[in-house]
C-alpha cells in the first residue's frame, strides 16, 4: 500500500512507520515539527527514518510544480514532508500528486494538561487540521481512513472498563473534547462518502523514543538527575499502560482491514451504538491497568535509584483510571498486548539511557 502518515515525527507516528517500512508499504510521512516538545527528539526520530531535517523545507510544494519530497537515506520506500495540516493548499497538492492508498492520521496537538493553557492550539490542529484530512480523503478518493482518538474522552465516565459503548458526553479537558469531535466528524464522512474510517482511542503508550511530557521520561529524568517527581492525586491513580510495539501491531492490523458497511433491514436492526457506516471505533490499550506507585517501583528498579517524590492534589483535566476493554479488537483481529510493565519499561530505561548519555549513572 501506499500510505501518508501525519506526525511522523512523533513518537506513535515514527514507530509506525518503522514497521509499515520494514514490511515493504510506500510510506509517505508528514509532520510540522512544532516546538510542543524538544524537537531535537523529533529530529533524532527522523534521522532514525533516514531523513536528512537539513534538506527539509516547511511547504515543500509550490503552486505551479511540486518538488521532491525529502527522500529517506534508509529506506527507498520512505519519503517526507515537513508541513501543517492546517496549510490546506500543500495538503491538496500532496494528495492530488501521491494518490494514497491509505491514510493514517497520527497528527494531533498533544497532551490534557497543556489544553488549560493554550486551547486555541487544540481547536487548530485537532479540528482544523483533521477537516483538511477528511476533505483531502474525500476529494482524492481515498476510502482507508485510521485516525487517533484517545482515552480521555471517556472523561466523567464511571464504569470500569471503558467500553466503546460508552457514553463520552462529559469530557473534562479540552484535549479531550476535540479527540471526540475527531470521531463524530469522521463519522459523518463515512456516512456520507463511503470513506472507511476506523477510530483508535488509545490508552498511555510508553516505550523507547517516547514523549518528554509523559510519566516514563519525566520521572527517569527527575530520577537521574536528583530531583522529586510530582506524585498527582497522592498516588491514588492507575493507567493501562500500554507498550509502544502492542499499539503500532493494532494500528497495522485495523489499517489492514478497512471498515465495512452494515447492511440492516427492519426486523434486524442494529443496536443503538453501532452504525451502518463504514465506520469503526476501538479501544487500543494493555487491558490491566497498573497502579501509579507499582509504576513508579518498576521503574526504580529499573533505573537501579529510589525515586524522590512530591504528593499533589489531582491536577485539572487528569482522572483516577484508565482502562480499556480491548474485546472488540480481541475478537476482530485477535489482537492482545502482549508485553508486561516490567519488560516494557525495561526496554524503554535502555533506550534512555543511551539516547540521554546516562550509561554511568
């Protein structure tokens, strides 16, 4: 296949493409490489892919001819763009020009907290952003659609685990809130142009080359340098933590197998939570949530150092648990995380350790 993968130089995005890669699929991937994070990391992720980040120009294509994307030094199959989803026209001619077969949407203004500060950003990307994909879909008939929703939008919800039948009407950020306007707009481009379309709410991926504002690099940082780490919600809160390997497995077998349309009549309708649209919306998470101190322990011993730690109050946005119920996956495509805390972090401490120079401490 051919397939665009936006953010591919975060940290789900350049994993993914890894393995899409390395299986033979033509890749083209596409990142703004905005400054949310370090971008030396975003740098370091594309040097990875073979990307030369000297040779990449922001609107690599011009109105009257289209350059050459950035072409990979590693992988013939690789190419990329560094670029805005909100820049509509370079999204148009990236789409007119490739003719994808498939489109993974991995683009998105990350992170619950950060929301509180700067919610235009959210709305821009996460919005606007994912309108330009669908419209591109749309207009360049490209029916395969994966995009990344999140757990958050489970927000107030109660029951353990999080079902996709859920309700999801009570966010409690706003990164949240436009994650769920990301599934009801992919919803209605489904219905009204046949585009497949399958959702992935996903549950706190770690691993190697992950995000600096997550709990992994945050601590082992804190950890390494001798600082405290801020401990929320006294501890009282648990996450499925969810390996980086496990999620990009569950992202390529749902890319593999599109959406299909239900064909109901009426004496067989179809529950009030599912549709007749080409149209998908699964959990992908470990299915066990861990406990933040059994977290905080592995990690610990791990690094080989006791960690120094501050208790807070729950912070604004954040809630006690995340769990995912992963049986529609299960028994869909037979996918099940396979990769425990203890395995998975130790991988990621490794990884850390050399990218950061922590080999001696």
């Amino acid at each position: 296949m051919k397939i665009l993968v936006t953010g591919s130089a975060g940290f789900i995005g350049f994993h993914l493409c890894k393995q899409l890669l390395k299986r033979g699929d033509e890749v083209v991937g596409i990142d703004n490489i905005n400054d949310y994070y370090d971008i030396n990391l975003k740098y370091a992720r594309l040097n990875e892919l073979g990307i030369n980040i000297d040779n990449c120009i922001s609107n690599s294509f011009e109105k009257s001819s289209i350059k050459l994307l950035e072409k990979s030094n590693k992988y013939s199959n690789f190419r990329f763009i560094k670029a805005d989803l909100q820049d509509k026209d370079t999204l148009t001619k990236l789409f007119e020009t490739e003719k994808f077969d498939a489109v993974c949407n991995l683009a998105a203004q990350a992170g619950v907290r950060y929301s509180l500060e700067n919610p235009d950003a959210y709305v821009q990307s996460n919005v606007v952003g994912f309108l330009n994909i669908l419209e591109s879909c749309r207009h360049y008939d490209v029916k395969n659609l994966c995009f990344a929703s999140s757990s958050s939008v489970y927000g107030l919800n109660k029951s353990q685990p999080f079902k996709t039948t859920d309700h999801t009407d009570h966010p409690v950020s706003l990164y949240a809130a436009t994650k769920k306007s990301n599934e009801m707009m992919a919803h209605a481009y489904a219905h009204l142009y046949g585009i497949s379309t399958t959702g992935l709410r996903f549950f706190t991926v770690y691993g190697p080359w992950g995000r600096p504002d997550m709990a992994p690099m945050l601590f082992s940082d804190a950890i390494l340098n001798d600082r405290k780490i801020k401990v929320f919600n006294h501890g009282n809160m648990s996450r499925d933590f969810t390996y980086i390997d496990d999620i990009v497995d569950g992202i390529i077998k749902v890319m593999d197998n599109p959406a299909k349309s239900i064909k109901t009549s009426i004496e067989h309708n179809l529950p009030t939570d599912k549709s007749t649209a080409p149209y998908r919306i699964y959990n992908i998470g470990n299915n066990a949530p861990v406990r933040l101190m059994d977290f905080i322990s592995t990690l610990e011993k791990a690094i080989g150092k006791e960690a120094k730690k501050e208790f807070l109050p729950m912070q604004d946005g954040d809630v006690e648990i995340t769990y995912a119920d992963v049986s529609d996956l299960i028994n869909d495509f037979y996918y099940k995380p396979d990769t425990n805390l203890k395995d998975g972090i130790e991988k990621f401490v490794d990884w850390y350790r050399e990218f950061y120079g922590k080999n001696n401490e």
